[in-house]
C-alpha cells in the first residue's frame, strides 16, 4: 500500500508531518511506500535532522503551499504545482492508493473532484467527521465539503456514512438521523422535510444499507444511539467548529476552577486519569482524519492544528479506507438501491 502526504499542508507543517510519518510507518509495516509531497530541500533537511532513514519515505517535489487562509479552488487553479495538487496526481496516477492532507480544506476537497472525480452515482462528495458520543463514535456528515447540498446528495451521505460505519467501525446496521431542528417528521425546512421524504422512502424499499431514525437534534450528536448524522456541509460544519470550540472553553474554565482553591487542586490531582481518559476520547488527534467520502480515490482531511499524533493517525485512517475496501462497497450500494 502506497500513501502520498501533503508535507506542507497545515498550521504546524512540515516538522509536525513529518514527525507523524515517521511515527506512522512504525506502527504499520503494511505501508510499502509513503510519499512525503513539498519543498524537497526543506523536507530532505528535516529527515536527516531527525534521524530518518526509513527506506519507505520517497520526497515529491513540489514547489508550491496552498495557504490556510487562500480560496481552495482558486489556489488549485493558480498553485498547480502545489504540494496538495501533486500528492493528490500521485492517487489519479495510481502511484498512491490514498492522499492525506491536514492543510487547506477546500484546496484538498477542490483537488480530489477535480482530479479524481466522484464515484459512479455520486454527484456530491462529502466530509465524515467522527464525533465521539456515549455508545461509541457518530460519523457528521457533511462536515464542510458541500454548503450548498440538495436533498439527494444527502441521501448518498446517509449510504456512504452507513458504508463506512459497517466497514470501517464495524457497526452491523448502522442508524442514520437527519439533523434538524426538532425531532417530530414535520420539523425542519422545506429543505429537510424533502431529505426526510427521501430517506424515509429508501427504507420502505428495503434496499437501504441502514436504519433511519428520522430528525435528529444536536444534543443527539452525543446522548443517542446513532452512527450517522447528515446535514448540508455549512450546517456540519458549524457544528463542528461549535463543538471544538466548546471543548476549548470548557477545558480552559475548569483548569481555572480548579486553580481557586488548594482542595480544587487536589481533586484534580485525584481525578487526571478521568480528565486524561475524557480528553483522548474527544480530541482530534486520536481521530486523525476524515475521509472525503465519494471521491474514486481516498482522501483523508486532518485538522489544521495538527500535531504528530494527528498526522499518524490519519495515516492510519488512510491505511484502514483502502485496506478495507470502503470505495468498492459504496458503489455495491449505490448499485444496490438503483436497481430496477
């Protein structure tokens, strides 16, 4: 298995990708060849810095960084010898089996449909972001890739969502909600009630690979049994961002809290391995990546805060999408719920 890394792509890049590849290849002796895309003086540097000499690394040259704050699409246009773009050729060339890339999000979706293009009966790819709740992890979906989605191309993230959580997770029927708000059927706008009408009619064929529960609020996001939540991609993803940025403040003002008093320190010191166990569970970095589900390749999406742990691990993802055969089991699907 061959992985291209966009070296350059994010907040902390290159050192921090780096880091994580070394990590990566480690832990997973399945990796044949893993290609670390970017500037090759500065990456070259870093690997002899850091003692590096895994024979499975392979420097790309790529002469160009997509910015964090540019326009993705714009950028993919006028960078074409990106480190984005060209990780991405090593996919559309069949040299890589999958991209990952922790840089600019809307370079990386522009770069995968464009290169790439989407699977057979998939108009719109989408994001799916693992967001942890009580009974394990729930796929959003989509997370940022699509804003402006039309009622089917949310039928196709329910099925991709379902996809990926039996594959990849291991959930045997996967249950799908549809983020609105309210839970009874007529809630919602004339957007959601089409989406549910649509869902609602693919069970009754029996040809879904999942059960919808109907609406679904957030709160449900992480006190329900559900494995995926579908929403158009501006919805998603200010839900994402909500919930990130909730867990920041509310780690910031129990640290303060606890620093009022001596007894608050001491219960603190009391309770680290609940506080360490609660923070694994909900950080990015134990997640690693989201994969860009719909595209024909694999393309995995990490926080642009990455640390090394990130980037290991959404190798990891990378590693597990292809292994597992996610892409195949899509278009089974897909194929499954268009029969005549």
């Amino acid at each position: 298995m061959n992985i291209a890394l966009d070296a350059m792509g994010g907040d902390h890049a290159p050192e921090i990708n780096i880091i994580g590849a070394r990590n990566a290849l480690k832990l997973y002796k399945d990796i044949d060849q893993l290609y670390l895309v970017g500037d090759s003086e500065v990456i070259g540097h870093l690997i002899k810095e850091h003692g590096i000499t895994d024979s499975r690394i392979k420097i790309v040259h790529a002469s160009e960084v997509v910015g964090m704050d540019e326009s993705g699409a714009k950028a993919l246009r006028r960078k074409k010898n990106s480190s984005i773009s060209v990780a991405t050729d090593l996919v559309k060339s069949g040299d890589a089996h999958a991209v990952v890339s922790a840089g600019n999000t809307g370079a990386a979706v522009a770069a995968a449909t464009v290169k790439l293009r989407t699977l057979k009966g998939v108009e719109r790819a989408g994001i799916a972001t693992a967001i942890p709740n009580e009974y394990g992890i729930c796929q959003l979906l989509d997370a940022g890739a699509n804003p402006e989605a039309k009622p089917q191309h949310l039928v196709t993230y329910a099925l991709m969502g379902a996809v990926y959580a039996n594959n990849v997770l291991g959930v045997d029927r996967p249950r799908v909600g549809l983020m609105s708000n309210g839970e009874e059927d007529e809630k919602g706008t004339t957007f959601t009630k089409e989406t549910f009408a649509l869902l609602k009619h693919l069970e009754s064929t029996g040809r879904a690979p999942f059960d919808f529960i109907g609406n679904v609020e957030g709160h449900d996001l992480f006190d329900s049994k559900l494995d995926v939540v579908v929403c158009d991609g501006f919805t998603g993803n200010i839900i994402l961002k909500t919930c990130e940025a909730t867990a920041k403040a509310m780690s910031k003002w129990l640290k303060l809290e606890f620093k009022r008093s001596p007894f608050r320190i001491m219960g603190a010191a009391i309770a680290r391995g609940a506080f360490k166990a609660v923070k694994k569970k909900s950080s990015y970095e134990y997640v690693g990546g989201s994969p860009l589900l719909g595209v024909n390749g694999v393309c995995i999406i990490g926080h642009g805060g990455s640390s090394a742990l990130a980037i290991q691990n959404a190798i990891r993802v990378a590693r597990e999408t292809v292994s597992l055969e996610v892409n195949p089991h899509i278009e089974t699907a897909l194929t499954e719920i268009n029969r005549p």
